[in-house]
C-alpha cells in the first residue's frame, strides 16, 4: 500500500539516506577495498550436503581488483544469481496480495470482536495472537500498515487510544515476525543461505517466540488498561482529544461481516502452511515449491473469495508491488557479495574476524553478531535483504567458530526484527505511524522499553541456543 510522505518523513528522508543509496555505498567500498585488501581463499568442502570452509586453509592469492564498469555488472550479476529468492518474494507476496483482497483477515477481525463483546480485556491478547501468528508464517510487516485504521476505530470503540491500536497490531504482527518459525522472507532465505534445512530448529524458536508476544501482550495490555482508568496518561492525549471518537457504526463500516468464504480462505491458508511444513521436511521441498505451493494458496483463496478472475490477478499484482522494495534490495546485496568474491576480499574478512574474535566464548561471539546485525539493520531494514547481504559472510565464520550455523540464523533473526519497531528507516514503522497519525517522537517514547525487553530476551535466547547446540 502506497502512503503519502507527512512533512516529518520528508525532513527524514533528508537526514536519513535512502536504502539503496547505502547498498550501492557499500558496492563502491568493496570495488575500492578490492585495490586495498590483499586477496585471499579459504579451502572449502563438501560434509553432508554443506559447503564448509576448512580451518586453517586460508592463503593470499593474486590480487584482482574490481573495475568501474564491473561495478555496474554487478548489479544484473547480483540480480541473476540473486533471482530465486527475488520471485520468490514477488509470487508469495502476489498470493498474499489475493488473500488480502478477499477481505478475510478484516472479517475474521470483526468476528473476533463481536464474540468478545463487553469482555473487551480478551481483545488485546486476541487481536495480538491472531497478527503474530501472520507475522510468524507470512512476515506480515509493510500489510500491518492497512489494519492500523481497523485496529484504532477497535480500541477507540473499547475505550482505548489511537496508540492502542496501533500496537495491538503492529507489535502482535512484529512478536510473530522476530520469532520467525515460518517467515519465508527471512528465516527461510536466511536458512536456504547457510544451507540449513528450511525452518529446522522451529521448536527453539516457538519458545523463544512464546517470550516474545507474552511481553509485548503484557505490555500493551498494561498501557491499555492505563489509559482507560486515566485518558490523560495517554502518550498521545493532545492528539485523542482532538480526534472524534469512532461510533460502532463506522466500525461495523471498516470491518464487514464474515461469511462462510471467509472461512473457506482461512481454512485454504491452514492446510497450505501444513502442507509447506510436511514439504519442506518430508520431501525436501525448497523456493521453488514454496512459491509454487503458496501461488495455489493464493488463487484457490481468490477463487473460493468470489473475487473474479480480473480482480484476483489485479490483487496479485498489488501483493507483488508491496514487497518490490524488499525482492530487488536482495539483488543489490548480492551485487555487493558480486564484487567481494570477484576481488577474492570476502574469505580475507572472514579470517580478519575469525581472527579478531576466536579467543572469546561462543556465548560472547554470538552476541557479538547479534548486536553486528542490530547495526545493519538501521541501514538495510529489509529482513531478506539484510539477509543476503549478512548471512554469506556469517555462515563461513561461524563455521570458524564452531558455533552452529542455526545460531548464526537466530543471530540474524533477532537482530533484523526487533528494531523494526523502533528505527526511523523502517518503511513499515513509518508507513503505520503516517496512517495512524502518531508523531514518531511519541512512539518512541511508548515502545522503547518493549524493544529493551525484547533485547534481552533474544540475548537470552542466543545463549541459551549456544549451551544447548541448537541445530
């Protein structure tokens, strides 16, 4: 979905350089490093079906710098070697897109609501369950930005304020979305990456996740019952003051009624998730099969959602313009690692680090990583950009570090997802905060204790990962 820049993102977008800009940043570092960085190769090896780098086998080789006009190859290089993982991300966002259109999840909402009628204190844990749980299987982030209007006119209907309903959405979708058990976008590209079957390790991270939405439920729930007994410890009261009140009716309006189709998508959703699940572990099902498996998914919920045959392929088409931002940010990270591996720098950083960090603890190390993300983040808010750009460097190394390269995914996980709450280069977080009109400086101040708790709840969690050998 496609909202208008407010007068505070346009003084960001002043301050903050764009996404690409730093991506093609980084492209010129590595072509310049390729004339610096003396050249140097791991030996790797095939062990079990895995490309492993072995120890002790680096060694300088000639230099071969990277030219201007290699530069720019990279960038279709990037984009070819890259092209799995793009359409990947275009078709599942187009089946997503259908799904979207049949108006299940805004119905399936509003039925949530009239049967929690005057228990109203249910509806936070509720509403954040049913996101986190689209977060955690379909990486629902830039979506959450259409539901913020239907979750403000839900909490102001109960009570609560705008800043309620933005984070019953936005942060039960972020909870599902940092633990990942089934996130095609990142656990599994990252996954696919360090060449680890695609969602193993899912037990671990349904724990973890568990920890993850109880906070954020607690929370809000905390704030929410807050403002209630006192409006004006609304973080935003100037702003709900102003704001009229939404009568029942305009919320009937914004979330329609549920009907048996409705039920039929959610039901299609469930058994192709299932499916995906007994895929990927029983017959060894990758991107391919993936995409092809959530495309059925998508045009059988079209299809049973009586949305025509044109309005089904123009609502795939929407799905796919919304993660164009994040496929081809994918192509352009790849580009870098283009240039890295044509100037033979890459295994030459690897070492320098393996070096720098091998006398510490594994539990140290990793929270080492986690926090290497954290940083990356803040400039490549694409989960499945930041994980082509990330993972091709820390897969080899963790190797080095005998950490186990699921670690290494988890590192990456929470390091990507939890900031997106908070960081003003998220287009997801700004994108929701425009439509819901909450002034980023007040966000701040109401999530900035929850992305903290969050913090030390994935620190926890990674070593933890590492005592046990999660694998």
């Amino acid at each position: 979905m496609t909202t208008g820049k407010s007068s505070s993102d346009k003084k960001r977008g002043g301050r903050v350089p764009h996404t690409y800009a730093i991506l093609f940043s980084i492209m010129i570092a590595a072509m310049v490093a390729s004339y610096l960085i003396p050249a140097g190769q791991y030996e790797r090896e095939e062990v079990d079906g895995r490309t492993v780098v072995i120890d002790n086998s680096f060694g300088e080789v000639e230099q071969s710098p990277v030219g201007f006009f290699e530069l720019f190859k990279a960038i279709p290089t990037g984009m070819s070697e890259a092209s799995s993982i793009i359409f990947y991300i275009f078709l599942v966002g187009g089946a997503f897109g259908i799904i979207r259109a049949t108006g299940a999840i805004e119905s399936g909402i509003a039925k949530v609501v009239d049967k929690l009628e005057k228990r109203e204190k249910l509806l936070i844990p509720i509403i954040m369950i049913l996101f986190s749980v689209l977060g955690a299987t379909i990486g629902m982030a830039e979506e959450v930005i259409i539901f913020v209007p239907i979750g403000i006119a839900v909490a102001r209907a109960l009570g609560f304020d705008a800043m309620t309903g933005t984070a019953m959405v936005s942060l039960g979708a972020a909870s599902g979305f940092i633990g990942g058990m089934l996130n095609p976008f990142t656990v599994g590209i990252a996954q696919g990456i360090a060449e680890l079957q695609i969602f193993s390790g899912i037990g671990f991270r349904f724990g973890a996740y568990i920890f993850f939405l109880s906070f954020a439920i607690w929370y809000v729930m905390r704030y929410a019952a807050k403002v209630k007994k006192d409006p004006t410890q609304s973080v935003i009261y100037e702003i709900e003051k102003r704001a009229s009140k939404s009568s029942t009716k305009d919320q009937a309006e914004l979330l329609g009624a549920f009907n048996w189709r409705h039920g039929m998508v959610f039901l299609f959703l469930a058994i192709g998730l299932g499916i995906n699940v007994y895929g990927v572990f029983e017959w060894d099902w990758y991107l391919t099969e993936l995409a092809a498996s959530f495309v059925i998914i998508g045009f059988a919920s079209g299809l049973i959602g009586n949305l025509g045959v044109n309005r089904m392929f123009d609502a795939f088409v929407d799905g796919m313009k919304l993660v164009v931002f994040g496929a081809l940010i994918v192509g352009f990270a790849r580009a870098i690692l283009v240039i890295m591996e044509q100037g033979v720098i890459m295994d030459t950083m690897i070492h320098a680090l393996a070096s720098v960090i091998s006398g510490l603890p594994n539990a140290l190390t990793v929270i080492g990583m986690f926090f290497t993300q954290v940083v990356i983040n803040f400039f490549i808010p694409s989960g499945s950009g930041q994980a082509a750009t990330t993972m091709p460097i820390m897969t080899p190394l963790s190797d080095l570090l005998a950490i186990e390269r699921q670690v290494a995914v988890l590192a990456y996980q929470y390091g990507d997802g939890i900031t997106n709450s908070i960081i003003p280069t998220s287009a997801a977080l700004m994108g929701y905060l425009a439509v819901a009109g909450i002034p980023y400086e007040k966000w701040v101040k109401f999530v900035w204790k929850l992305v903290l708790g969050w913090l030390v709840i994935a620190l926890i969690a990674l070593v933890v990962a590492v005592s046990i050998g999660v694998s």
